[in-house]
C-alpha cells in the first residue's frame, strides 16, 4: 500500500513537470507573437532572417512581402475554417519557390540551416 501511494507522487509530479515544460516551451513564441497584426508578424520574421541570410534592402522588401501574403493568407483561412490540404499544399509550394526566387543557393542554405535550428 505505502508503494502505491509513493509511486502515485512520483506520477503526479513527473505530469505535472511534464506539463510546466510544454506550457514553458511556447511562451517565446507567445511574447513574440501574440496580438500582432499579420504586419508585424511578417516584420518580425524578416527581421529576423535578415541578419542570417545577409538580405539586401531589395530581398527584405520582397521576402516580408511573399511573408505577408502568406500570414494574410493563413490567418484568413484560419478563421474560415479551410481545410482544403491540396490548396494548403499549392500555397506552401507557392511560398517556398517566391523564396527561391529571391534567395542565392547559399542563402536557401542558410535559411534551410535556420529553420532546423529553430525547430529545435
């Protein structure tokens, strides 16, 4: 019996620790993010990626532009309720070939090397 109840605390404390860490790990993005309009939100990206791509004032403008209407795009079939995935499909391949428009192939490199980064 006093087993049980020792192995129910450690169970209850390892969920509860478990949930802290999930509820932690997305606070950066919520702070980041949170209550911004689909401006900021692309601002905030581009921003963000201009010192690690070495963009030219040029490729800012236009990789916050391809970023904006994808935000835009997203937010608004969001709040519809699209759930068309071979449409989602076409604009992510939409989005990713206006990059490669715009980015050298060391750039896609190291935009490639960056968002593995982040997904870490």
């Amino acid at each position: 019996m006093n087993t049980s109840k020792v192995l129910l605390g450690f169970m209850v404390t390892l969920a509860f620790f478990i949930f802290a860490m999930s509820s932690f790990g997305q606070s950066k993005y919520n702070k980041e993010y949170k209550d911004c309009t689909p401006e900021e939100k692309a601002s905030i990206i581009t921003d963000n990626l201009k010192p690690v791509l070495k963009l030219s004032d040029e490729q800012y403008i236009k990789i916050y532009n391809i970023y904006l209407d994808r935000i835009r795009w997203k937010s608004v079939n969001e709040v519809t309720g699209m759930q068309n995935k071979s449409l989602r499909r076409k604009k992510l391949e939409e989005f990713k070939s206006g990059l490669k428009t715009i980015l050298t192939k060391e750039q896609q490199e190291s935009l490639k090397n960056y968002c593995e980064s982040r997904k870490k």
